[in-house]
C-alpha cells in the first residue's frame, strides 16, 4: 500500500494520497516527491501545504519498512518543500534518516558512505555525486529510493510470472461464452449498467485460465448481481440459459494459505489444492514436500497434503515401516507430519552407510494397497562403542583336554591393532576377532567356531538375537560378515561391521559356541553353502566333544 499518511502537524486533517496493491508484474512502480508536490503512481498531483511528517509508503511486497518524508518552509512561509527522507525498519527497530546535503543518519549516528553499496540492517546505502539511494529486497520485489536533497523518488518493480498455455481452452468458445452479457436478458440492464468491462474481465481471464470451480459463472453472476443492486430487474431465465445456479462455490470450506479451494477432479465436491507459486518449488523437484526434521533423536518427516491429494494419497493411510507409526495433519496448514524417535520408537528405522555421511536410511512410508513407498534419510551420528577388549576362558572338554579360550578383537585385518581401552571404535566400523585356543595339540586337534551370535543380555535365549555365524559359516543376509578361518587349526578368525539393537543403547553380547574336531587324515574345515550348511572330513563320530565351549564378548554403545 502507498500512502501519503499525515503523522505530526499542526492541524488534525489527514491527507490520504494514494493505494498501491502490488501485484507480480513487469510493470515498475514510480513515485515522485519534488518540492511541496507529490506526484503518485498513477500520475495524479497532489500539493503539500503545511510543514509535517507524512507517511509515504509501506507495502507487504517489502516488509518491515516505512518510508516517511518531512516538509518545511524556504524563502515563504506559506510555502513547504521536501526536507528529508525516513526509513524505519520495524526489525531491528531503527531509523535510516535521509537529510541535506548527503548526510546520513543511523539513529543519532552519521555514517560515512560512498558508491560502493554497504549493508546496513539489509538495506543497501550507497553516496554518490547525484545523491543517495537506498535499496531493498524482499522476495521478489526490489525497492529504491533515491534523495538528492531536493527530491524522493521511490521506485518498486516486481517480478512477472510465466506458466505454460493450457492447450485444452478455446479462446473462441470463451468469447462467445462471454459475449452472452450482450444479450438478453442483460440488454435490460444495459441502460444503467455497462457490460463492457464485464465481458473484458471475463474473456481475459477464461482465455487463459481454464472455466472450473464455478469461474465460467463468476463474471455473468457479477454483471447480474450489479443491476440488482442499480435497480429492481433480475434478469429472469439468464441462469438457466448458462446453467449457472446460485449457490456459494465452496462454502463452509476452509484452506490454509498456500492452498485455494477448487472443485474435485473425481466430481465428489470440493477440495483444498495448493497455490501454483508454492506447488511449483516442489513440483519442479518431483517432490511431495520431504522436508525432515533431524534434530537430536527425534525425526520429522514433513509433507504437503494438498500435493498427496494430487496424488490421490490419503494421509490415513501413510505409516512408517513400523504400521503403527501413523501421520497426521495439521487441521490448519494441512502439513502431514510423521514421527519416529531413533531411540525410544524407531519405528523400523534402518542404519545404513551411504557415500557420506551415515544415513539413517528406509524410513519407507507405505501407501496401501498399492504399498508404494517415499523414502527419506537423516543423518545420523556415529556413536563410540566400548569393547570388552578380550576374554578367555579355561574349558575342561570331556576327559581328554584342558584348554583355553581367549577371543581378541583388532581394527585392521592383520591382527596386529587389537583394540584395547583406549581405542575408538565406531558403529559400523569393520572390526576383525580372534578365538585362539591354548593347550592344544594343533596337528591332531582343529577348533571349530559353530556359531556366533549378539543377544542384548549375557543369556543366549535373550529375547534380541541376531544371527552372525551359523553351523559354522557366515549369514549371507549379513554382507559384512566373513568367516576368514575356521577348523583349520586352533586359531579361528573372521570380521564384521559393528552395530547395535534399535531402541537398545546398552550392552550387546558376542556369544560364541566352539567345539574340538579330530583331524586326522581330514579336514575339519566347514564348507559352506547358501544353507548354512558345511560338512566335516573328519573321525568325529569316534570323538564327541562333551563340553563346548562359550565365548562372550561384550560391547557398549
């Protein structure tokens, strides 16, 4: 809104100059102050007579902003010109004074400018011969405002949008649609009511904009109501001959202010779509809104509703991988939030290692029947782990041998950095373990490592099993498990990648089952499938190992 608003006078009259609603246009916006004349936007003159403060301009293209001007007296007292020029910013709440001679005041402090442009409380100053400009941005607006002394120019300019023709409308069959006010029954009303503006307004608008939510009615409705409202006539039968009704378009419903309310596509009523300016910085990214939250251990998937309308989706029927984890939408903006937190309620949250950085990864939303999915990622911070950094166990087998078992673990693939107190490890960091056994005749006696397994308690009927080795090979559904050795001797060694339990930060237990194998002539090494099966060369039938033993290792994240 542009305004020439009286702030301090002598008088109480207040002088109300002009209205400027800005609209996205190529069309520049000028305003002129000059001596005790203000010359507005659309060319009228208007005289200052008297020596005040008068609020110029203030528009919500640019907000937090005002610009004042001052007036006094010269040579005449009856006589005002233009003395200075105000910019108050509401944010952070100062005032940018404009005065004589170039001089420029950030409250009660003289700045010192010149053409290089400096920003001061984001507006741009700069000094030059001619005088002094000031200029601010906000969106996709830009307003200058240029004072030499003696005059104030303001000038706006705003951006023009373009959006694609709609191939599907017919500018012929709108004109004649419109062309109906020039009929009966509106030739009655003709006398008190030009239809000119009317039929202009509507084949200007349904030229470009397809004829739906009631707009094909809109402007033969306005002409009718307007000679109403001049005089006693009500056009009998204009209705039915244009098949137009009256009743209020989308009554009782209410979109938030993104959206507009329009008529369904599938013909069942209404609905709120999303406004072609704010649908269009995610259409152009073929997204649904995705914007996540990823602060701390609580995660937030944001989506627009009116975009999963779009889509025919509807939010009830959107979860996590986790079923229970339902959205829900705001009843004023009609965001659609869905919730998990990584510890408490993870809701089927999966860890895994993108290029860079971790990626809490497949949060997958699943749309039924068709269980399409939206994925998104947050990162997610690598927490230490503390590992129990070796354990060893005497283990009497039968009646045979007295051995002992001690499982290492190491951070390089050589087993020369075991991992002691110290040392940092991370989740999914590769770690490499050793179960050695001592006390044994290694050319006669092989250790067989049967099964590893991670429960969160020491138990192994913890009710948390995850499976690592089994009936002595690697989990192929784990492809960062490798069994590097195993029976070959009395040392057995494979590697996996360190992880924890969702929802569960405390302690996870490494168990171990190992058995003894009689090598004699054959080989005690497992050979594995895609079963999990192996098969032992051996003379174990003549040797049963009455006493396996149990390895455990802990870790903490």
């Amino acid at each position: 809104m542009l305004a020439l608003r009286q702030i301090g006078s002598y008088t109480d009259d207040v002088i109300l100059f002009t209205y400027l609603s800005l609209v996205p246009s190529t069309r520049c916006t000028l305003c002129t102050v000059t001596g005790p004349t203000v010359i507005d936007i659309h060319g009228h003159v208007n005289s200052v007579q008297d020596r005040c403060v008068y609020s110029l301009i203030k528009t919500p293209s640019i907000p937090d902003i005002q610009v004042y001007t001052t007036f006094q007296e010269r040579r005449r007292k009856d006589v005002s010109f233009l003395d200075r020029v105000i910019l108050s910013l509401d944010n952070p709440g100062v005032n940018i004074y404009l005065e004589q001679g170039g001089k420029v005041q950030l409250d009660n402090i003289t700045m010192a400018l010149n053409a290089t442009a400096q920003l001061v409380h984001s507006v741009e100053l700069s000094k030059d011969q001619t005088g002094v400009t000031a200029k601010m941005s906000h969106l996709n607006y830009t307003m200058t405002v240029f004072f030499d002394g003696y005059t104030a120019q303001i000038y706006i300019k705003g951006m023009q949008y373009e959006d694609t023709a709609n191939s599907t409308i017919n500018c012929n069959t709108m004109t004649e649609h419109c062309n109906v006010l020039k009929e009966a029954p509106f030739t009655a009303c003709h006398s008190n009511i030009d239809p000119e503006p009317y039929v202009m307004a509507c084949t200007n608008t349904l030229c470009k904009y397809p004829a739906v939510d009631g707009l094909s009615c809109q402007f033969l409705e306005a002409y009718a109501r307007a000679c109403s409202l001049y005089s006693n006539l009500t056009l009998d039968g204009w209705r039915s001959n244009a098949n137009c009704y009256p009743q209020a378009f989308c009554q009782d419903r209410f979109c938030s202010a993104h959206e507009f309310c329009g008529e369904n596509s599938n013909g069942d009523g209404t609905r709120c779509y999303c406004r072609a300016l704010f649908a269009s910085a995610y259409t152009a990214q073929n997204s649904l809104g995705g914007v996540v939250n990823c602060s701390s251990n609580a995660r937030t998937l944001t989506l627009v509703g009116c975009l999963l309308e779009d889509q025919g989706i509807s939010y009830t029927n959107l979860h996590l991988y986790e079923k229970a984890c339902l959205a829900q939408m705001d009843p004023v903006t009609h965001m659609v939030t869905i919730t998990f937190d990584i510890e408490t309620n993870p809701c089927g949250t999966i860890i895994k290692v993108g290029v860079s950085p971790l990626l809490s990864n497949s949060q997958q939303v699943t749309r039924c029947p068709l269980e399409e999915l939206i994925g998104f990622t947050c990162p997610f911070v690598i927490p230490d782990i503390t590992i129990d950094f070796s354990v060893t166990f005497k283990v009497k087998s039968g009646s045979i041998w007295n051995y002992t078992v001690t499982m290492m673990a190491y951070t390089d693939p050589g087993h020369t950095q075991a991992v002691g107190k110290d040392t940092e490890v991370h989740l999914n960091q590769k770690v490499w373990f050793e179960l050695k056994a001592d006390g044994l005749d290694d050319k006669n006696v092989a250790l067989v490592t049967d099964s590893c397994f991670a429960t969160n308690t020491p138990s192994p009927n913890s009710s948390l099993i995850y499976d690592l080795i089994m009936n002595g090979c690697a989990n192929p559904t784990d492809k960062t498990m490798t069994v590097e050795s195993n029976g070959q001797g009395t040392a057995n060694y494979f590697s996996f990648n360190m992880f924890q339990f969702y929802g569960n930060t405390g302690d996870i237990y490494l168990q171990c089952r190992l058995n003894l194998c009689l090598k004699e002539n054959n080989s005690c090494a497992p050979v594995c499938s895609q079963k999990y099966k192996y098969i032992r060369r051996s003379a174990m039938s003549k040797y049963k190992d009455e006493n396996p033993a149990m390895v455990i290792m802990a870790w903490s994240t």
